[in-house]
C-alpha cells in the first residue's frame, strides 16, 4: 500500500508533466507566476524558497525565483539553497529573485536604492544576438520599448560577472540581466502582474524557448494520468467515503473518485436543514441519476435544527454546532458503511476519505511566511474521523478553481453545477440573523429562491461571485391590501470578487431590484419589505455572520 503521508503517489502531475518550479521568497504575487504558467498549458508548482533541492522528488524543467518582501544583504534574509544552480535547468529570478541571483555572485551587488520604484516603467530591450544566442530569448517577439510594472526598494549596483543586460529603465540600468554562457536570467519588475502587458509572453518564453517545457497540460490529460494515480493508490479493494454539499470542488471530486472506482467511492450527504429550497432531492438527482454516484443521501434537519433551538446572538456558537453535528453524523455514517462493506469478496475495508483541497489551499499552507516561520503542514482532516484511521485522496490538490470548473465539464458535469457559487457549510443558518427555527427557514429559502431564478432569468448568474437572500431579525411595518401588517425583513446580497479576499457589490438596475422586491414580497408569506445590502468587503464580509 502507498503512504500518502509520507508523499509518495505515483503519477502526480509534477512527475508526468514537464514542470515549472517556483520558489517562493513570500512575494504576495508569486502565486500568480504559477497562475500564468497554467494559462499557458505549462505544469506549475510552487514550493517554499528553503527547499532543499537534494529532497526534491521529482526533476523540473527550469526554476523561478520569486519576489519578495525582504532584502537580499539583510541578516536572516532568505536565500535559495545554492545546490539550485547545479540542477542543470534553467533559471529565471523576479525582483527579490534577481537580486538574489546577483548577491550570490558577489554580496556587493545589490544596494539600496535612493528611491522606490512603484508602478509602471518603461524598458529598454537591448539585443545581444551574436555567439551566445540564448541571452536574447528571454525577450524574443516583444517590443524595444515593453511597458512593465516595478515594485522595489533595492536594486543592482553593478552587473554581476559574466552577464549581460538585455533590459533597462529610467531608473533600473540592471532591468533585464542574462548570464553570457548558462541560461541563467534575472529581471527587476513583474511579468506576472496584469500590468505588464506581455508579462505572460515574457514568461513563455523563459518556460517554452528557454527550458523547453512542453505546453501539454490540459484537463483532458490529466483525467487520464489522474484516474490511474486513484487506482494505483486505493488499489483493487480498497474503498473511499467522502462528503458532497452539490458544490462544484465536492461534486467533481466525487465523480472523478466514480470513475476511477466505482461504487468503492461512497458519498454521502447530510441535509442539515438549513440547506437551499430543495437542494437535497436536486442534488441527490444529479449525482445520482445523471452522474452515477454512490450516493447516501441523510436527513438530519430535525437534529440540527433541535440543536440550533435558542441560538440567537452567537454566530460562532451556530457555526460549532453545525461542523461538530456534522462531524458526528458523517462518522456515524461512515462506520456503518465500514461493517456493511467489511468481510464482502468484492472489496475490503474502507481506509480513504476524500477531500476536495485545492492548489490555493496547499500554496497557501506552504508559502514562505519568513525566515523564521515554520512552515504549516497540511492539516489532516483524516484524524477526524475517530478511530477509523483513513487516509487522505485529495485528486484535486494541484489543481486551481477554474482547472476544477474545466475539469468538471469535461466529466460531463451540468454547467449549472460547475459554475455554482459557493454556499457555507453552516448554509442559512449565518444568513438567518437571530434564531433559526423551521419557520425562518422557510421564510429565508423561499425569498432566496425568488432571488436565484431571476438572477438566473436575467443571465446574470456568472457576472457575479456570490448571491443569496438574508433574514433579518426585525420585523417593519407595511400596507398590504389596505391591512396593515408588520412582517419581516428580507436583505439581499450580491458580490463580484476574484479571489474572496476582497468584494464589490454588485451593481444591479433599480427596475431589477424592485422586480425581486414585488415578487418576495408577494409571494413570500411573513416578508414586508426587500433591501439591497451595499456593503463592501472589506469592512463587510461575504456571508452576514
Ligand atoms: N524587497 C526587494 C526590494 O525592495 C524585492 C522586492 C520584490 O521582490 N518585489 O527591492
């Protein structure tokens, strides 16, 4: 049996595609350059700048040294592990990288500028065509006078021996560096930001021309190798459980796991009560009936909605309940599918638990966080499930969100579902203020509904990130056929953002809004009034609690 832990799958993607390694100095762009290379159709990964290149387990292509925060010639600054060099591949290094590149080769290269360069720069591209031909590919096929984003403090101070400059700016004589006999590179502003234009040109040149990185990466080769990595790991008998919400990293995860096993895979989803109108019996008929999934489907709302009963003004104490419920519920479960599967001739134990982690979610538990940081493991949601010792099959740990979307539609996965917006696991309960009883349940799906099918009527659906209807806590007075009623508070939410990090509202007509307010209010029993919430994030966050 292979050791997951220890990290020795067969066929990860790093070992079958040629790979871009990305060391990272702790530059908050340096998940981009990885970004930009799969946009390219070149496997990238990331590791941390102290990586010991004597443990790396697999060969790259070529290297990119990253930004960063720090400045190469301060104490504990961090520096790449020189054995880097010796690797025989290509080398590229962005800002922090280039000056490392020309600190190691004497630790007078690199001085404090007399200002700040931030911002747009202008370059120079100066070719050197001639016997070492290679120096001129770093910028081959872009302009003389390439405009480039700058985002530094210290700069080079003299041309480090045996190189040439290939680029330079107003205020970077050292821009563009190129090594006159190994292809070893150095570039003072940012090729993966959006505001260097032909950023991206730029960095397939290095990966492409320069380290001679095939462009084979795509979701259709990687189901195939992805398929056999499953079953090379889970083996013959082994068997897999795993949770689904109907979101899209669960639901492609699951149907990858269907394919590569079988009924081996086992899902199983807990409505918890406070999931969408009707989503369990939706979900429940895609994955099922249009997707083939093994599937257990379990109501568990009275339970959770038993537990939620009196919960008024503690968001934290809601979000408890539901993970811990839910916890509980799974491993129940879990056992009994483990005796029920147990001892048949077909397959033997369960000793696998799916998890949808995606490569944001590992680049974010590896990146470098300073020298003297320790660097975060990824931690074992296995240990969960008490006493059952599973391990971990994470099949889309390398990949971003929209390879996961492109993935899920060549899995043949309805596009309504690869393009959801995410929904939280404590589900309505954070969108219904105050207490959550059955009641104010009904109240916050039903106008929740009405807000998803005419976003959806009005094509809108992908323009934004995330929409849903909140309940308030407060009751407002109103006129409805000439009685006066006081009734309840519906608010609704719309975002667009790229990363969740940060979020704009999203700008809908006012004819739009009142639609959606006439229509809840009418058809939505105990609802007298509609508002649209204009927060941003920051200072507002996504979900209301
Ligand atoms: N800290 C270094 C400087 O200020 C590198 C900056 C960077 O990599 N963006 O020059």
């Amino acid at each position: 049996m292979v050791d997951n832990e220890a990290g020795v799958l067969p066929q990860e993607p790093k070992k079958t595609f040629d790979t871009i390694l990305v060391l990272d100095f702790g530059s908050q762009y340096t998940h981009l350059i990885t970004r930009r290379m799969r946009e390219l159709n070149i496997y990238c990964e990331m590791l941390p700048c102290t990586q010991k290149i004597a443990d790396l387990d697999f060969k790259p292509k070529g290297v990119i040294l990253s930004g960063g925060p720090y400045s190469v010639y301060e104490d504990g600054a961090p520096h790449a592990d020189p054995a880097v060099f010796d690797l025989g591949v290509p080398i590229m290094g962005i800002c922090y990288g280039l000056q490392e590149i020309a600190y190691r080769a004497d630790n007078k290269n690199v001085i404090a500028g007399e200002k700040r360069e931030y911002g747009h720069a202008t370059l120079n591209v100066t070719k050197h065509s001639g016997k070492q031909e290679h120096v001129d590919r770093l910028f081959e096929g872009l302009e003389k006078d390439m405009e480039v984003w700058m985002s530094h403090g210290d700069k080079l101070g003299k041309l480090p021996e045996d190189f040439v400059v290939v680029a330079e700016s107003g205020n970077s004589p050292y821009a563009g560096i190129a090594h006159q006999e190994k292809e070893i590179y150095g570039i003072q502003f940012h090729p993966e930001v959006t505001h260097t234009k032909k950023g991206t040109q730029l960095l397939k040149n290095f990966a492409v021309s320069i380290c001679k990185a095939q462009q084979n990466w795509t979701m259709s080769a990687f189901i195939g190798k992805e398929l056999e990595r499953i079953r090379a790991l889970v083996g013959d008998k082994g068997q897999v459980i795993g949770a689904v919400s109907g979101g899209v990293d669960s639901t492609v995860a699951a149907k990858l796991m269907k394919e590569a096993i079988g009924d081996r895979f086992h899902a199983v989803m807990v409505d918890n009560g406070v999931l969408r109108k009707n989503e369990a019996k939706e979900v429940k008929e895609i994955l099922t009936k249009g997707l083939g999934i093994n599937l257990t489907v379990i109501d568990a709302s009275d339970r959770f909605l038993d537990l939620l009963k009196g919960v008024k003004d503690d968001p934290e104490k809601k979000r408890k309940i539901i993970g811990n419920t839910f916890i509980e519920i799974f491993q129940e479960k879990a056992k009994e599918i483990a005796e029920a599967a147990h001892g048949s001739d077909k397959a033997g134990d369960i000793e696998f638990l799916l998890q949808g982690t995606l490569y944001p979610d590992v680049i974010e538990s590896i990146s470098f966080k300073g020298p003297s940081a320790t660097i975060k493991t990824h931690h074992n949601v296995g240990g969960l499930l008490e006493g059952m010792h599973l391990k971990l099959i994470e099949p889309l740990r390398e990949l971003f969100k929209d390879e996961v979307r492109e993935l899920g539609t060549q899995l043949g996965i309805p596009e309504d579902l690869v393009w959801r917006h995410p929904f939280p696991g404590p589900g309505l309960a954070i969108r219904i203020i105050g207490e959550v009883t059955r009641e104010q349940v009904r109240i916050a799906q039903e106008a929740d509904a009405i807000f998803m099918e005419e976003i959806k009527k009005a094509g809108l659906y992908r323009q934004m990130s995330q929409a849903y209807a909140a309940l308030l806590p407060v009751k407002a007075v109103g006129v409805m056929g000439d009685k006066r009623v006081h009734a309840q508070v519906i608010a609704l939410r719309a975002v667009q953002t790229t990363d969740f990090m940060t979020a704009d509202v999203f700008p809908f007509e006012t004819k739009f809004l009142s639609k959606i307010s006439t229509r809840i209010v009418n058809e939505v029993d105990g609802v007298c009034r509609v508002l649209y919430e204009i927060t941003s994030k920051p200072p507002g966050t996504i979900e209301m609690e």
